[in-house]
C-alpha cells in the first residue's frame, strides 16, 4: 500500500515539484490547507520559499500554526523544507523579529556574508553542497538520512540559517567557505532539509523515501 503524505498549502512554496517528488517514491501526496485535514494527516509535509514572515503570517491568516504544532506533538513523522524548516524554530531575525512554530527550540539568522577566509561570499547560497556528518548530531541510521551518503550533494536555495539551540538536533551539516550551515534538523519524528530534496537528484529522492519509511513514536511534550 502506497504510503499517504499530506503537504499544506498556504500559497508560500513550489507544492507540485514537493508533490511530484514524493509520487516518485510511490506516495500518494494530498494538499491540505485546513485545521482538520492536517490534524487527520499520517505524515505532514510543511514546504516554503520566500520571507519568513510572509509565511508564518499565511499560516496564521489560514488558522494553521496552532494544528501543526498539536501535529507536531502527535509523534507523527514531520518535514519542513527550505523555509519550511526555518518556521520550525523558535524566532526569525529576517526583515525584523518574527515568532517562529516553536517546534525545535532555537533561531533563524542571516547567513555570514564572508567565509572563514574573510573573503566575501554570495548570498543567497544558491547551488549543490555536500551533506556532512555532524559530530553531535549522532548517525544516519534510522533516520531520513538512512540510504544518503556522506558527502552526497543537494541542492540549497537560502540566505538565512538555522541556529538551534541544542548541537544534536543538527543531524547534517554542509560547509560554506568554512561556515557550517544546518541542513539537516531531527527532533524525535520532526525533520527539517534547509535544502530541496525535491530538487536534489537520487540523495533527494531517497530523502523522501526515508521519511515516507518513518513509524510513529511516541506522543511528546
């Protein structure tokens, strides 16, 4: 039987790449923009592009930041991507102070606009990186990261970055001329890609067949 993923669609993010690439792994994705048909969802699929703000005002405008978080407790296999991941945390520093889902504690700042080198950079970081192990974040198995390589490159689209607050939520990290920047969040069943798997060839792929394999824990805080 074909797994179920509901993607929300709150008019912020590429849904039918995010759709497609999720079909391709034998899901059957729906949109859902409703309370209920998010809190009925067995996976929750949260995308985005564009200004954090904007977003977390969307979903607030559509009464749907209070029914992802009670998803989010549920213990139910989550997924932010890009922006979609950035709203899990708790606050946003992009154009102004923005309040975040308060799913993983911590914040979103700009990406340094020089590298380590002191050289400047550009921004958006835009491009194939290497997915990288963390050192605190702990392995691959079981994880959405399970069949990915180390190294394996994705493909980001980003000029701001996940800080969370505890180093073991960074499953995967990728390097940007010396700056570590978050790809990868994992809190329990609650996953962030700072990237587009969708957009990310075979390690993008079997992002999303990883977390279609995901089971249920436990109901938490």
């Amino acid at each position: 039987m074909s797994a179920e993923v509901a993607i929300v669609d709150y008019d912020v993010g590429n849904l039918l790449s995010v759709a497609r690439g999720f079909e391709r792994c034998g899901a059957v994705p729906a949109l859902v923009d409703t309370p209920d048909a998010i809190l009925d969802a067995e996976r929750l699929v949260l995308p985005g592009v564009g200004a954090f703000g904007d977003a977390i005002d969307a979903l607030a405008q559509r009464d749907l930041v209070e029914p992802i978080r009670e998803f989010a407790r549920s213990g139910r296999p989550f997924l932010g991507i890009c922006l979609g991941m950035e709203l899990m945390l708790d606050s946003s520093a992009e154009f102004g102070a923005h309040e975040g889902l308060g799913l993983v504690p911590g914040r979103v700042v700009p990406i340094p606009p020089r590298g380590t080198d002191g050289r400047p950079h550009k921004i958006p970081h835009i491009g194939w990186n290497e997915l990288r192990r963390t050192p605190s974040g702990g392995g691959w198995e079981s994880t959405i990261l399970a069949d990915v390589r180390d190294e394996e490159p994705v493909y980001f689209v980003h000029s701001f970055m996940a800080m969370p607050d505890d180093e073991q939520t960074r499953l995967a990290d990728c390097d940007y001329d010396g700056v570590a920047v978050a790809a990868v969040l994992r809190s329990g069943t609650l996953y962030g890609c700072q990237f587009h798997p969708e957009k990310s060839g075979r390690a993008g792929l079997a992002i999303l067949a990883g977390f279609l394999a995901l089971e249920r824990e436990g109901a938490h805080g």
